[in-house]
C-alpha cells in the first residue's frame, strides 16, 4: 500500500510530496520541488502515538531535492512527513 500527501512550507505553500509505501521493509520517499529552496533538512516521521522518528537527511539544490530510506515503522502508523531545520520545524 502507497500513501501519498503534499510537504508544505510553514506559509502553508507546497514545497514537494511524501510517499510512504507499507510494504515490508516499509520505505518513506520525499520528493521537494522549491523554487530558491537549498541546504540539507531532517526528515521526519511524526507517528500516530505521537512520537518523532527520524529517518535521514535531504540535499536540497537550486529548489530540488529527493530522498528515500527505510521507514521502521509501518506506514499505518504514520501521520506526517516533514523536513525539518535545525533550528524549526
């Protein structure tokens, strides 16, 4: 099973897509495309107990960036996909 949903920007813009594929292993993709948008961010899972899971890093170039790893987790038990700094989220 594939879930899918919008990364968006704090204003509320769409900076990319998340992909989280249930399979076993299950594996998180994220795909950014934003214009201006450069440096290396966290992602991370939130879950649906609430916990914070981190899964790597992106590279993000000239507003474009992609990264798939290994979940841990099933992704029922995912909720949201974020990039995060590491100063904000």
């Amino acid at each position: 099973m594939l879930h899918s949903g919008q990364l968006l920007a704090s204003d509320g813009g769409v900076i990319g897509r998340a992909y989280a594929y249930g399979g076993n292993p299950s594996w998180v993709f994220m795909s950014v495309r934003a214009s201006g948008l450069s440096g290396t961010y966290g992602c991370e899972l939130l879950l649906a107990n609430g916990t914070t899971l981190r899964v790597g890093a992106v590279v993000v170039h000239g507003g474009a960036g992609d990264f798939a790893h290994p979940a841990r987790v099933g992704a029922s038990k995912v909720r949201y996909a974020m990039l995060v700094t590491a100063t904000a989220r």
